[in-house]
C-alpha cells in the first residue's frame, strides 16, 4: 500500500531532528508531496514530522494523476479552499491541517493538483 504524504506548514521553530527527517523523505517545502510505502521505519519517521505533515493512503486514480505530474516528490499548489476550517496547527481530528487523513487525503490532493 502507498501512502502520500503532503508537508503542511514551513521551517520557522523545528528542530534539527525534524529537519533531517524532512531532508530523508524528500519534503523540503511547504506543499511538497511525496508518496512512501507502507514499512515500519517510514511509519516511524512520520510520527517524527507529525504537526507538520498529512499523509493517507492513496488510490490508484490518484496515484496515476500524481506520477504523471512528476513522480515520486513533487510540488503542489496550495489547496482550493484551504487545508482545513481550523488552519494547519490543529490535527485534522479536530478539524485541522495535520495527521492521519485516511481516505480524505485523496480529495486534498485532487485539490492541490
């Protein structure tokens, strides 16, 4: 299974961990998508970068439209009608940016393309 994963907010007050796990998984900006499998170390590295990424598993559909547009990293735009009703410093449980989106992370990215 492919997980995509969008980082949602920039460099300002991270840490040097959270900016090497970055460099690792090939976000080094805001709106930066890239798509990763579904191993235990990269699920680890996720929870590293939690308040600054979304991520969710990714349907075919999708994934075809997002390796068309450049392959594995890419750079989106910013989504159509914002990330979220309450910003990118809140998990998108309680109506934010950030975290495990599940499904919905295919309607965010359809929306950045």
């Amino acid at each position: 299974m492919n997980i995509a994963v969008v980082r949602v907010r920039g460099n300002v007050r991270i840490t040097h961990q959270v900016r090497d796990t970055f460099r690792m998984l090939g976000l080094l900006k805001k709106n930066h998508c890239t798509i990763i499998e579904d191993k235990p170390h990269l699920l680890g590295m996720l929870k590293i970068v939690e308040p600054h990424i979304t991520w969710g598993p990714v349907d075919e559909k999708t994934l075809e439209i997002l390796q068309k547009k450049g392959g594995k990293a890419l750079t989106l735009n910013p989504p159509r009608k914002g990330y979220g009703r309450k910003g990118v410093k809140l998990p998108f449980s309680l109506g934010g940016a950030y975290g495990n989106r599940k499904e919905k992370i295919n309607d965010l990215l359809t929306r950045m393309i």
